[in-house]
C-alpha cells in the first residue's frame, strides 16, 4: 500500500478546510494506512498540528511513491508528485487555486456545491462536529450574532442593533457561550459550519442568501444543511422546527464519510497501481521532461550582507503563489553569520539547495555554478539585496509560455521609496562623455506610476538583478562571461541573447524592490576593467539606441531596437500547468445578442490591440443569426475565451452577472460589443485602477454615449482614422485621469471583489438601460471613486444590440428610468449626468474654501473640505497637499509625511511637496535632508522663491554662511520686491552690526508694506541702538500711524462697543475701502460679523489681516474663540499658541488657551496656565475668578474660597465670587 501526503496549511482551528485535511491524515491513520502531512510553505521547523490527531510529518523521500492529495488551493504540482489526488474544498480561484489539474489527476470534490454543475460521482466529505463542546444550555437569550468569512464582501442586510459580530470563530467555550446567550445567528458566509454549530447551541441559524441560488439549490450543494438552518428570514420556522435534527444527522454524514473514505482508499491505490503499469510503456526521456516542466529554479548569489538575504528569501515564500520552483543559493565566502544561515535554511526548506564556495568568485561565475546543477526549464536570476512583491513571478513565466520568440523576461524595479530603479535599459553613445557603448536605465528615479514605465516593451538589456531566462538559451549563450567582476554580466549576455535572434522584454506587471548596491564595495572594484572588456567584444557590433551630442543634445537612431511588447493573444491563457497561475488579468465581459458583424470587429480589434493578459467571457443571450455558431468555433482555438449560451435573452443585468460570476481575473471589464479598442487601451485603464485603492470604477472617453465621457468633435471616418486618433487621445491626455459622479456601462473596468461586493448590476432593469447608473451609485455607497481614463479612446457604434433586433430604445429609455426614479428617489439625475454641479466646480469650490479656513486657522473646516475632494477624487494633489499642510499646522508631522509621500507618488515633480517635506526636515533638525529636498524643490521649479529662501535658511542653519547669504542675494536679483527676502537680508546685515547696510533692504520693504510688523519692530531696533539713519523711516511710520487715528476709526469702534453693528460695519468699510491694508478696519469688521453671529464673514476679514500682518496675535485669537464656540478645539488651540507667540504679554490669549485645554480635558496643563498667568499678573481678575471657579468644581472649598476673596478685593461687588466665599468654611475666619 502506498503512502499518502496530504499537502496542507499549519492547523487552524477557525478555518474548516485545514481541520479536515489535518482530520483526514488522522482518519487514514485510524483505518490502517500510513498518511503524512507535508507543510504547504516546506517549513518544517513552524509548523502547527492538533494534539488530538495523529498528523506525523512527511520526509522527502517518501514522495517518489506516495499519493499526494492537494486541496483545491495548490497550483500546480509542487511536490512533483507522479500520483496526484485534488480534493476540492471550495470552488478553485475563491481562497486559492487556478483549477487546472494534470489530465491523470484524480478529482474528489468535498460536496456538490464546489462541481460548479459538472455532473460528479466523487465525493469526500469529512466533518468535525465538536459535538461535546457546542451543546444548548438553555440560557435566556437577546439580540443577535453574525459572521461575514466568505461573505465579507456582501451587503449587511440584517438589523445591527444589539447584534455582535463573530471574528474569532475558533472552536471555543466562549463562542458556545456567545451562542447560547443569543437569539439569533446570521451568517454571510452560505458554506459555514458555524450555521450547525449555532444550531446545536440553541441559536436559531439564518444564512443570508446568494442572488441567483434558491432554497433547494442550496440544500442541494450539501447533505448537512437539512435540518435547523433557515435559509433567509422567511425560512425560520423550519430552522426552529428542525433544530433538533441537526446533529442526530451530522453523526450520519459522519458515518456516511467512513464510508467515502474507505472507497478513497481503494479507488485512490487502484488508481497509483494502475499509473505505474501505464509508465512502463513511457520512455524515460519523456519522464525526465516531465520532471523538469515548468519547475522555476531561483538562483541568488550572496556576499554577507545576510540581513538582506533573510528578507528575500522570506519574501519568495510570501509573495509567490506558483509553487514550482527550487531554490539555489551559492555563497561566495561570505563571513557575517551568512553561511550559519544558510546551513539552517537548507535544514528547513526542502526546496532549498546550497553552494558553499571557499572563496568568492564573483557574480558571474556564481550564477553559472548554479545553473548547471538546476533542475529547471527556467532560471530566475535574482540579487540577494531583493525583496519579490506579490504574484511577481506569474506574470514572467506567461511571457515565455505564451512567445516562444522571447529568450528572457525582465521585472519592473522599485527602489524601497516606490520609485522605479529598472524598467529597462538603453544604449547609448555618448559623445559627450565621451562613451560610444553605455548603458543606462529609462525612468531611473521616476515614479511607479508613469504610465510608459507601465508597458511592455522590448529592449536590447534588462537587469540581471531579476531575470528570468530559458535554461536552453542561457546555456547557448555561454551563460555569464566570468572575465567580468561584478559588473556588465548581465550587459554582455543580453548582447549575446541579441545575437541569437532572440527578443528581450520588460515586463512591468511583475514588481521587486531592490535595495541597489549593497553588496559592498567589491561590486565596484574592477569598473573600468569590466568597460573595457565590454568594448572589445562588442563595439561597433551593437548599435546604440541613442546618441548624446557633445552639445548634450539626444538623437534616436534609426535603427533604435526599443519596442512596445504585444503578447500572442492565442498563447496568453494557454492551460498548462502555470495558466492562471495568478489571477493578475482582466476578464473581459462580452454580451451579445445578434449584431455579430460588429461582434467580430470588436473581437478582432480586442486580439490585436490589447497586450495586457485577459480572458473572453462571451454571454450570448440566444443570438439567432449566427453568433452563437461563431463562439463556439471561437472558443475551441483559443483557450482563454468561454461561452455561455443562454437560450433566451436575460438582458444586460443579468447576462454580465452571469459573466463575472464566471471570471478568473482580478478585474472585470463589461465591455459592449460594439465598440473598437485600440493600442494600450487595457494596460491604461487597469493603471488608472491601481493609482489608489479608493478608485473603484474606470472608464473610457468616446465618440457615441451620454455623458461627459463624449467626445464632440471626432476628425475620422473609417477604423483606421479611429486608431490614429486614438492614438492622439493617448499622448495629449496621458496619465489624466479625471473624477466623475457616473460612467456608461459600455466600457467599465473594476475589480471583481468590489463588483461582487456591490452585488452587480440590478437585474431588475431588465433589457438594458439605466443599470449602468445604478452600478455607478452603488459603488459610491461603498466609499469608492468613479474615474475616467482620459487618455483611453474606444470607438463605439452605439446601441447595436438595440438597433439589429428592432427593441424600441426610447420605450426602454422611459420604462428603465422609472424603476430608476424609484429606487434613487433622492438623486437629481442631471446632476449625476454633470450636466449641473459639475464635479471639477465642486471640487475647485471645496479647494478654495478648504485654503481659506486653513489660512485662517479653522483646521477642522479645512480638513472636512480636502477630506470630502478625495472622495471623489482620490489622486486630487491640491487637496493631498491640503491635508498635508492641515497636519502640519496641528503639528502631526508623520501624516503630513503621508500625505506628501503619496502625492509625490502620484506627481513626482510636485516642488511644493518636496519645499513641505523640506520644512519639516529642518525643524525636526534633519538639516541635511532639508538641504537636499529644497535643492530639489528648486530643481523642479526654478522660480519657487519660497524653496529658494529656504534653501537659503537651511545653508545658514548648517553655518555656510556665505553661500546662505549669496542665495538671498540671487532671489533679490530675480525678484527685487520680495519683501521676506528684503527683511531678511537686513536681519543679516543687523546681526553683525551692519547697521548702514541694512538701511535700503529696509527702506525698499517699507515702500512695498508700510504696515509689515517686522520692518516697524526692525526700525524700532535700530533707533534704539542709537542708528541715526533711520531717522527719516521713523518719521514716516509716526506719521502713518497718525494716519491710522482716523476718526472713522474711532466712531466705528464706539458704534460697535454701544452696540450699533451696522452703523460701526459701515464706517469700518468705509475706511477699509480707502487704505485696503488697514488693520484696525479688517478686525473691526471681524468683530462686527462676529457680533451677527456671521463666523464665516469673521474668518474672512481674519485671515485677511493675517496675510496683511502675520503677527498680528489678536486676529489669531478672536479666529482661536471661534473655533472654540464651534467646537473644533485642537484648531482654536494652536491658534491661541500664535497668538501667544506673536504677543507674549497677551493675557486675554493665556486666558483662552487655559480653557481650551480643560476643554480638551487636559486638566493639569489646564490649571498650570492659569496659574502661570497669575504668577505674572497677580491681580488679573478673570484668572482669579477661574481658579476659584475649578477648585470649585472639584470640591476644594478652602482654597476656592482663598482665590474669591482675592477677586473681592479687586472687585468688591463680583456676585460669583461672593458666592464662592459664602460656600467656603473659612468664610468667618480668613475672607474678612
């Protein structure tokens, strides 16, 4: 009797399907077999089993013989196993898993509800039913208790309150607790266990039902949901009439599965015995071929550095779902700890092979040691100094099983930052070097998200750094020239491979950090050797990409090898072993319903113009004119296309449903089929999905739809015409993706996850029309944005489906929008269409509000504005900045960091972006830093003064004093009436007593601003000191604010003080229109609207006078009180420290900052700044009052009592603080 090897996950017990592969290793073992478990990630050192089974673990050598059973979720054959069984515990591609198993493999399917609607005969059902643990107590019960698993993507339907949700469903005493002190149970998740383990609690157990599955259907799927489960609300009273039933017939599927199992093991050993007298007859040739498909052998050098190493290896472990794959590691001598590593490793992994070389021989002969020894049909060049990201390695073995025209297949780069290292590699010819064969990386330093960085493309080199390269063809090529020290290998094979006729493609979609050049200082140590070497062999045999002119100008080449790369649509989803491997594709969802001349055009414009991996779902809706003949013959040449024939017209709802719910693809594209694509068209629009996880829908522009989606002006007549103009679309719009309240459903691309969450389109709408909007309104109920991918171009023909089976659109058009008004009662459909309330005004509005509040100090109001932009819009960059300079102002510099992080990913030439991250840098003593992200500010906008002057600041912090000084004098230069430069020049001159020379820069700022503080207090400065030079500036100033004694000003405030509003609102306008610069007059009318309780009016004439005078501390804390009456403390707290800052003597702002923080129920800092006022200001009647008032408050008579006697003194009448003595009980003996 063979073994068996049950290929599994550490024992979980919350998760169902790893218990009862653990169970059915202790079940082969209780019936007489010998069974193992083999750890899923070949971790053998952690590695979780039940005590109660008997799990032992395999050992490599028994695999040669055993059977090995795979869950649905292993890929492939990872264990290489010639006897394979797959036990299929959920339907393929929902936890894990592609679905596509070897032709001998044995298939047992754990119920009916996973056979998709195969017709199946077998079946292995093992449960554990924890019949001692969940038991009725007979507790009183109340409320309710809910599970999503499975179902964390569904709608909450049932009521929430007084309902607790289940997140730890281990099988424990407080969850039987849980379901005996609950009435109810809902599960979201319609495969649960948990439904029976409720019912044997007592709990009436509802499942919340699928669309689209009825009662019986679901019954059907499982012998166990007979009895004591209600299948939707309306089922209860068989749940409570059956609930005694429940586990009486789960000990029957108990028994029932002994006997599946005994069939197992006969009909499984049967099977193993049979396949061996069948591989008598197979050469050994071909045995060996089948040994060495598709197995991926990674190949890592290392040179110490073993921390980098722990980290790439644990990283292909986690982020690698294709599990076919060795590892080779060789070790060129390495003396940090790297060879006990690895020693351990080996240990460990089983997967995992080691060389140990005695010395270090370098990067290129390492690789090639590897290679001899590897077992692969494939080698993956890999630096140790990587860290692979997920579904990394799917995306490059699709390349060479699709094209067997590509030798070698190449990942996109990041440096740690997000910013890309590698995406390709030109050759150049630098005259200008000069250099006539260098090779340099495109968009090195450039963001992830740049839309060329996005596309495959064909080069003459890509970097070794991870590389994956048919064995043949490195074989052929020589492997590696060791004549090379680390450095310019990769070149030189590249070179070769060209040789071969061979193509060279980059490929974007699979991604790896690389922690570049830290392999020490060797890696560098023979450069100019390895340049030589370089030359010799190849000059004047390659032919550069580009020329570098001596004057620096670039010239391409005619014979330039940089192509866009266009996968075989017949190969991309061929069904081998890796096919759907990962399910980073797009599924495609074509309806049709007769109308197949436009059907085959939008086909054949789909094969040609789409290089992003994807799959056809056609749905056809019972065509009659042939379409469904075509299909069918379709599908049958290409693998990656699928039919459903539907044999009446179900309508677009539900057609498309029936469609995603077939798709393998992390992303769905419902797609009319009467529109033409063109170039680029798919990678586009999933890149605009991926800019942020909040986007939830993306569209096309047009030439035929509703909406701002249309295109007016179309210059082309024919498809060719279409395709140029598309291409047009592409480069004047790339990378412009804009936000919108809905897009038509002719083009839409989302993830499947968000679709199914939504529940898709509302099949209710029947035929068509009017489902589109409703997805649209759905998603944005979830929180997610609609976008338009601005620089996608679809030709579409527009209602075709409609037009050729003679439906009567406008009938439709008026039936479809009543269902629709009914159901979105409260949407104003014009304003959904933009047609009114556009978005982009919106949003321009909310921008300028959000600066304003901002400026003002309301940082509350400020946030709530840019926060409400990105729900629309979630890459808007004001409003990432906005929030950025929001936590900055509440001195949160780590979000501020956030917030300027992603946008400088979003638009890394942002220069006030890098000037922000460069101003927290310097106050947070980073100085270096700082220097460096103002030079960059600078770079990316030369004529940003503001970076400029604090470029200026930062050389002086780090005591570069002369070229600190030379900065402000190049900003003079540039722009002489820059008044902060013209102040802070003179601040220069006056610190080293240069008192004569700092007399213009003051003069020419007090020409521009004759009410700036900072020249006034300067001037003050000087005339103390005795400088007799400022004579004639102090006369002008005596004599402005003469000026400013305006008589208006004092009517005004009189007015305002006896209470007349509008008279003093009047007179201070008045005045404010003759000198717009007057202080008094700004703040007048800010206490007068303060007065009308208008705030808003209040903050606009504040932050207008802050502008006017920054130091102006009583405009801060009259905007501090209004944020205080509002509610927004954090922001009327920092703008009390300004104004406490700005005017140190403020007491009034002393008073309201105390408040604030016992407002914040920060009570001792509270009381210290009230107590800190009075040590100052001991007679300050307000701060007395307070402090009585809080001892007060908190019981503390006596000393209560000894601050209101204090205020009597000042204030012998105050009521308040009479009362407080009067309740004091020192009263007789202290107060009088």
């Amino acid at each position: 009797m063979k073994k068996y090897i049950i290929w599994s996950p550490p024992f979980q017990p919350d998760s169902g399907g790893v218990t009862i592969l653990h169970k059915l290793c202790h079940m082969l073992n209780e019936h007489g077999q010998n069974a193992f478990i083999w750890p899923w990630d070949n971790n053998f050192e952690i590695f979780n089993t039940n005590g109660k089974y008997n799990t032992p673990l395999a050992k490599r050598e028994m695999l040669p013989d055993a059977i090995v059973i795979y869950p649905e979720i292993a890929v492939g054959n990872p264990l290489h196993a010639n006897h394979v069984v797959r036990w299929i515990l959920n339907v393929p591609g929902v936890i894990g898993g592609d679905g596509v198993f070897g032709k001998n493999d044995m298939i047992y399917y754990y119920s009916k509800a996973f056979t998709e609607g195969r017709e199946e005969d077998k079946f292995l059902q093992i449960i554990e039913i924890y019949g001692d643990l969940f038991r009725n107590y007979n507790m009183e019960r109340s409320g309710s208790c809910f599970v999503r698993r499975k179902g964390k993507n569904r709608k909450i339907v049932h009521d929430l309150n007084d309902s607790v949700e289940i997140v730890n469903t281990t099988p424990s005493p407080a969850l039987v607790n849980l379901f005996n002190k609950r009435k109810y149970f809902y599960s979201y998740d319609t495969a649960t266990f948990l439904s029976l383990q409720a019912a044997m609690c007592g709990c009436i157990s509802i499942i919340v039902p699928m669309d689209g599955i009825c009662l019986n259907e679901w019954i059907e799927m499982s012998p166990t949901r007979k009895y004591g489960i209600a299948y939707g609300e309306e089922n209860i009273d068989h749940a409570i009439r059956t609930m005694h039933k429940v586990k009486p017939n789960l000990e029957s599927v108990e028994n029932r599965s002994i006997k599946q199992l005994e069939d197992f093991i006969i009909k499984t050993q049967e099977n193993a015995k049979y396949r061996e007298k069948e591989s008598l007859f197979i050469p050994h040739r071909k045995q060996e071929e089948k040994e060495i498909r598709n197995i991926v052998s990674i190949i890592i050098p290392v040179f110490n550095k073993v921390e980098y190493t722990k980290k790439c290896i644990d990283a292909i472990y986690a982020n690698t779902q294709y599990r076919n794959f060795e590892i080779i590691i060789v070790d060129n001598a390495s003396t940090d700890g790297t060879d006990q590593y690895l020693r351990e490793l080996e240990k460990e992994r089983a997967n995992i092979r080691i060389i140990h070389n005695e010395e270090n021989f370098g990067f290129a002969k390492a690789n090639n040691q590897a290679a001899e020894i590897a077992k692969g049909e494939y080698l993956l060049l890999l630096n140790n100094n990587t860290e692979v990201q997920k579904g990394w390695l799917e995306p490059l073995l699709n390349v060479l099983n699709a094209d067997p025209d590509v030798a070698t297949v190449g990942s996109k780069m990041l440096f740690p930052d997000g910013t890309i290292q590698h995406a390709g590699v030109i050759v150049f010819d630098d005259q200008k070097l000069p250099d006539p064969l260098v090779a340099r990386h495109i968009y090195y330093g450039q963001s992830k998200f740049l839309a060329e960085a996005n596309i495959p493309k064909e080069y003459q080199i890509l970097t070794a750094a991870c590389l994956l390269i048919r064995k043949n063809i490195y074989e052929k090529a020589g492997g590696f020239d060791e004549g090379y020290w680390n450095g310019y290998e990769d070149v030189d094979l590249c070179f070769n491979i060209q040789k071969m006729g061979k193509k060279l493609v980059y490929q974007p979609q699979s991604i790896v950090i690389h922690h570049e050049s830290k392999s020490g200082s060797e890696r560098f140590s023979k450069v100019s050797r390895n340049i030589e070497r370089l030359h010799s062999k190849w000059l004047g045999k390659i032919i550069p990409d580009f020329i570098i002119m001596k004057d620096g100008a670039l010239q391409k080449t005619k014979t330039n090898k940089i192509l866009p790369y266009k996968m075989p649509s017949r190969r991309i989803m061929e069904q081998t072993d890796i096919s759907a491997s990962t399910n980073k594709f797009v599924s495609i969802i074509l309806l049709t319903y007769n109308a197949l001349e436009y059907t085959k055009k939008c086909i054949k414009s789909i094969r040609e113009q789409t290089q992003y991996p994807y799959e056809i779902i056609f749905v056809d809706n019972g065509s009659t004119d042939g379409t469904k003949r075509y299909l069918r013959n379709l599908i049958q040449k290409h693998t990656n296309f699928k039919l459903i024939a539907n044999k009446t017209n179900k309508g677009f709802a539900v057609g498309n449903n029936q469609g995603v719910r077939q798709a393998k693809g992390e992303y769905v594209m419902i797609l009319n089929n009467d529109v033409l694509v063109s170039d680029g068209w798919l990678e586009s629009m999933v890149n605009s999905l991926e800019r942020d996880e909040k986007i939830g829908m993306v569209g096309p522009l047009t030439n035929y739809i509703s909406g701002r989606q249309r295109v007016a002006k179309i210059p082309y007549n024919d498809e060719n015409g279409f395709l140029e103009f598309a291409g047009q679309v592409r480069e004047a719009n790339k990378n412009k993706l804009t936000p919108r309240r809905r897009i038509a459903g002719f083009a839409v691309l989302m993830r499947k996850s968000l679709y199914e969450e939504v529940s898709g389109l509302d099949e209710s709408y029947g035929t068509g029309n009017y489902e589109d909007d409703d997805l649209c309104l759905k998603v944005q109920e979830k929180g997610h944005a609609i976008m338009v991918d601005e620089s996608t171009f679809i030709h579409h023909y527009g209602s075709r489906t409609f037009k050729s089976n003679k439906i009567n659109y406008k009938k439709s058009l008026t039936e479809k929008g009543a269902r629709f008004k009914e159901k979105w009662q409260e949407v104003d459909y014009e304003e959904l269409l933009e047609l009114k309330n556009p978005l982009e005004s919106v949003h321009s509005k909310l921008l300028e509000k959000g600066t304003e509040y901002l400026s003002c100090g309301n940082i509350k109001k400020g946030i709530k504005n840019f926060e409400e932009i990105l729900k629309t819009n979630p890459i808007n960059q004001d409003a990432l900045f906005g929030l950025a300079l929001s936590a900055r102002q509440k001195n949160d510099n780590e979000t501020a960091l956030k917030h300027l992080k992603k946008l400088l990913q979003l638009n890394p030439n942002h220069a006030g972006a890098y000037n922000l991250s460069g101003m927290i840098s310097f106050e947070t003593g980073n100085l270096e830093n700082a220097k460096k992200l103002f030079a960059t500010a600078i770079e990316k906008d030369p004529k940003f003064v503001e970076a400029q002057r604090n470029f200026g600041e930062v050389l002086l912090a780090l005591e570069d004093y002369d070229t600190g000084v030379q900065t402000f004098m190049v900003i003079l230069e540039n722009h002489p009436d820059d008044v902060l430069t013209l102040i802070r020049v003179a601040q220069l001159y006056i610190e080293v007593g240069q008192m004569t020379e700092a007399t213009p820069y003051l003069e020419k700022a007090k020409q521009l601003e004759p009410n700036n503080s900072q020249v006034v207090e300067l001037i003050e400065f000087m005339s103390k000191e005795g400088n007799i030079e400022m004579n004639s500036l102090q006369t002008e100033d005596r004599e402005e604010k003469q000026v400013e004694k305006d008589s208006r000003l004092e009517n005004a405030t009189n007015q305002l003080t006896e209470g007349n509003i509008e008279q003093a609102n009047l007179l201070f306008s008045e005045v404010l229109s003759e000198n717009p610069q007057s202080e008094d007059a700004l703040f007048g009318l800010a206490l007068c609207a303060r007065q009308q309780k208008d705030n808003e009016s209040a903050l606009r004439h504040l932050n207008r006078l802050i502008k006017i005078n920054p130091n102006c501390a009583d405009a801060y804390n009259l905007s501090g009180m209004i944020s205080f009456e509002t509610g927004d403390f954090e922001s009327s707290k920092m703008l009390f420290i300004a104004a406490i800052e700005k005017d140190h003597k403020f007491i009034e702002a002393q008073r309201n900052y105390g408040e604030v923080l016992l407002a914040l129920e920060d009570y001792e800092n509270g009381v210290k700044a009230f107590t800190a006022i009075l040590e100052k200001h001991p007679e300050d009647v307000p701060s007395l009052l307070r402090m009585a008032q809080l001892y007060a408050e908190v019981g503390k008579n006596n000393e209560a009592g000894r601050y209101a006697a204090k205020v009597l003194e000042y204030d012998s009448e105050n009521s308040l603080a009479k009362e407080i003595c009067n309740n004091s009980p020192l009263k007789d003996t202290e107060y009088h």
